[in-house]
C-alpha cells in the first residue's frame, strides 16, 4: 500500500545559513520536499516531532511537546545523525530551531530518504509507561519501555511465556497488533503489524510525558 502526505506534511531543505522562518502561503520552488520524522530531547523529556524545513542553520518543526522560545534542544534524525539547538520562534505547534553551529546538510541528512514504513529507520523514544502484552488468551503486565511507528520494547518478567504473536496496549493507546523478534530475559521486542500513524504515536508520547509531570507536580504538593 503506498503512503500518501498532504504538501503540509511534506519537509522543505534549503541550503540557507538561516533558521527557518514561519510559513508563508507560498515555498520556494527550488527547495527539495521529503517527508521527515525525528526525535527532539530537551533536559526534560525526549518526544518525536516533525521536521517542516530544514537549512544549515536551522529547522522549523512541528512538534507535539510545550517548548518555549530560549529552550536548548537536540534533534536526532533517523539517520542517529544529532544536532543541538534553541528555540528562536514558536507559532502554535510549529517552532523555529537555529542550530549551535550550522550543519553539514548532506551528512546530517544522509539515509534519511528511506521509505517511512521501515521501522527498523524510525524515531523510537523512551516512555517507561505501564502496559500489557497479550499472548495467545492471557494478557501479562509489562513496562512500555520505549515506542516507535513500526514497533517497541518492553520489560516483561523473565517466567513470561509468549507465542510469536502478541497484542500490546497502554494507557491512551489503541490495542496494537504484533509480532515478537526478540527476547533478552526481561526485555522483548515487538514489531508491528502496521506502521501505526506518526500523529497518534507523537501526541500520545507528549500526552504521557505531560501525565507524568502533573503526577510528580502532585507528589511534591503532597510531600
């Protein structure tokens, strides 16, 4: 099946020493339009976004988190290629980053024009949320230990029995489909029956992190 994006989906490159600025109606018919996912960290979390523009100096991405204008940032692209940055401009959920120092375009790009639908090349971020795994008729507690488009790994007991195919369901996350491609004692890797939508995988990242932080903010009111 193939994969169609709408234009706003699409990423523009340029070869500009300047961060990108915010969208206008019209983009340059010279730029080059991929579609690009990536990982964003800053001091307080790690979460997946995705990259409108990119130049040598900067990007501008739409991101699914609350950073704030003045925020230090990294991006690590699918390619782990990574970049250091801060906020310069925000407009709703899109953000204008200017790079630390600007960047080889082609380096940092490099294998980043992939097919999206292989897992094994998409963002995969750290969440550490409850979960369940079910084999066969039995559902196991497991911790979601991190997640991606195309799959995730997850902490299980060592004495869990599971068959090659499983489903897995968290808090907030529809029930996914899957198969099992490896074991480590208390760890097992999922991958995906299907690529699970960029959009519901990053808002669901960005809503556990904000859960989380409102139920540490509770635990410190309470102490």
């Amino acid at each position: 099946m193939q994969h169609s994006h709408r234009d706003d989906d699409l990423t523009i490159v340029s070869f500009s020493n300047e961060t990108p600025a915010p969208p206008e109606r019209r983009t340059s018919p010279r730029n080059i339009s991929i579609l690009r996912t990536a990982l964003l960290r800053t001091r307080r979390f790690e979460e997946l976004c995705l990259v409108r523009n990119i130049s040598i100096g900067g990007l501008m991405a739409h991101v699914f988190c609350e950073v704030a204008v003045g925020d230090s940032l990294e991006i690590e692209f699918k390619s782990e290629r990574s970049v250091g940055g801060r906020v310069v401009w925000r407009r709703d959920q899109l953000v204008g980053v200017q790079f630390q120092h600007p960047i080889d375009l082609a380096f940092v790009l490099s294998n980043q024009f992939e097919d999206a639908r292989k897992s094994a090349r998409a963002p995969r971020v750290d969440v550490d949320v409850p979960a369940r795994i079910r084999s066969a008729a039995t559902w196991q507690p497991a911790l979601l230990r991190n997640i991606s488009q195309g799959g995730a790994c997850l902490g299980i007991d060592p004495d869990t029995e599971l068959l090659e195919t499983v489903l897995l369901e968290a808090p907030g996350l529809s029930i996914i489909p899957g198969s099992v491609r490896w074991r480590e004692s208390d760890s097992v890797g999922i991958a995906f029956d299907r690529l699970v939508p960029f959009a519901d995988i990053a808002q669901w990242v960005a809503d556990s992190h904000r859960a989380r932080e409102g139920a540490d903010d509770t635990l410190l009111a309470i102490e």
